[in-house]
C-alpha cells in the first residue's frame, strides 16, 4: 500500500483519512469501533475506558465538573454551575467553597 485508498485519499499512519474515515472500514469508526480521536458511539474514550479522555475531557469538550474548554458550565450556559460556582470553585463574590 502507498498509504492511499482507491479514491486517492491518504490515510495518516493509524490509518485515517483527513475526512474522519478509516482504511480499513470506510467509516467514521475502525474496527474497533473508534472514531479518529478515540470515541466510539457511545461516548466512551478508548484510552481511559471511560467518558473522559487522558486529558479530562468528555466528547463533546466538558470536564467532570461540566465546564467546557471556555470556562462555561454546560447546565447552567454560564461560567458559574448550579451551585454558583466557577471552575476554579469561586463564587461571584471570589469565595470559594
């Protein structure tokens, strides 16, 4: 193989192409069942065996307290969770709990 599939696409070294598909399977998933970051379709992470990645972060970008990358929780559409609460654990007084 030269590392291209019928079409001409190139495949990186795991054997996906830049479009999100596997060599082997044609799809979003390998034959595993994991997608080019290491998710299959239920959520789970390949590496951790669980909802979050290595780094902490589930799917769809939250953390385990439910902040995403930008600091905003995913319940509440704010920096602050339910409780009033930042990331860092501040409320909006700069009290922590």
């Amino acid at each position: 193989r030269n590392g291209c599939n019928e079409y001409g696409y190139k495949y990186d070294d795991y054997g996906w192409s830049k479009d999100g598909l596997h060599v082997e399977t044609g799809t979003k998933y390998n034959k595993l069942g994991f997608d080019m970051y290491g998710w299959d379709d239920i959520g789970t992470n390949q590496y951790t065996n669980c909802e979050y990645n290595e780094d902490g972060w589930s799917r769809d970008g939250f953390d385990e307290d439910g902040f995403n990358y930008d600091g905003i929780h995913k319940d509440t559409g704010t920096e602050y969770n339910k409780e009033g609460y930042d990331e860092g654990g501040y409320d909006k007084d700069g009290y922590s709990f």
